[in-house]
C-alpha cells in the first residue's frame, strides 16, 4: 500500500510543477514514502483518507487551480479512496498565518481550515496526532484539546489499519 520514498529530485520535480514549497511535514512524509497505492485499505490515514502520490498530487492541485479557479496554495493531499470531490489540503501559502495548516476541501463547499475553532491543525501536529492516537489505542484529539470521538483507529483482519465513527452500527473502536 505504501509506495517506496518520492526522493529529493521526485520532491524537487512535483514542487516545480506545483510552483510552491512543500511544508517541511509533508516533504518529510514524501520522503517516507510518495503516498499509497489507491485501492482497497489504503485510507489509513484519519477520516480514512490516503495521502495521494506526488504526481497525482500535481494532477489534482492542477485541475483545481486551473480548472476551478480556487486559490494557489491550497495543496489537495490527501481524499479517501475513489473519491474525487473532497478531502485533506495543506496551505503552503508562505506568509499566511495558516501556512502549513491543514483543512478540507469539497468540490461544492471551497476550503476551509481544520480544526475551524481557535486554533489551526498544523500538518505536523496532525501526523504527530495520528502516531499518538495509534500509539495509545484512542480517538483523536483536536488542537483545542477536545476528543474527536468519530475518528477512531482500529485494527481489523480484512483492511488492516481502519478508522472508525463508533456512531455507524457495527462499528466500535474497543473491537
């Protein structure tokens, strides 16, 4: 599911198409690996949404600057698998307060920054949230400090690392 590591010169490549600066967090990731393979249990990240590879990266940064004239440096990251009309985006517009923050983006609603409380979720303190949540068996937990209890991680036979809103029936992050 995960690809093998973008590399320094794949990084380098994706960024002069994009015209932007990857934030230090997500280059990293890429670094990592150049996100996952689209198929079955590849949304492993929270929300069940996969990092998409640098290239599709481009692609959809492209056609949504292009095409639907959003805003330059609201980077599409991240979205479930098959789906095309929303997801995670990071803002690499340097010099903006939300430089390196993350948020949601939809086809019919724009964008919007996430958590959209006080505080922004920077891709760093998101990553490193995920890791805790994994790490400690729990839900999320908001920048504000509040426990976002429909986004639950959860091991399963069949898909491996899934997320789970406890509220769907048969769904329940204790097993």
């Amino acid at each position: 599911m995960l690809r093998p590591p973008a590399g320094e010169a794949g990084i380098a490549a994706a960024e002069a198409a994009l015209g932007v600066e990857l934030p230090a967090a997500l280059a990293a990731s890429y670094r990592g690996h150049d996100g996952f393979d689209e198929g079955h249990g590849s949304g492993i990240l929270s929300s069940d949404m996969m990092m998409l590879p640098l290239e599709q990266l481009v692609e959809e940064y492209r056609t949504q600057t292009q095409e639907w004239g959003r805003e330059a440096g609201v980077l599409p990251f991240a979205r479930k698998a098959g789906d095309i009309w929303s997801g995670w985006y990071g803002d690499v517009r340097k010099g903006e307060p939300s430089y390196g923050g993350l948020g949601r983006w939809s086809v019919d609603g724009g964008s919007e920054p996430y958590w959209a409380g006080s505080q922004c979720w920077t891709l760093t303190d998101w990553l490193g949230e995920i890791a805790a949540a994994l790490e400690e068996g729990r839900c999320l937990r908001r920048p504000d400090g509040a426990d976002d209890r429909y986004n639950w991680p959860v091991l399963t036979g069949l898909r491996g690392l899934t997320w789970v809103d406890p509220r769907v029936r048969g769904c329940s992050p204790k097993g």
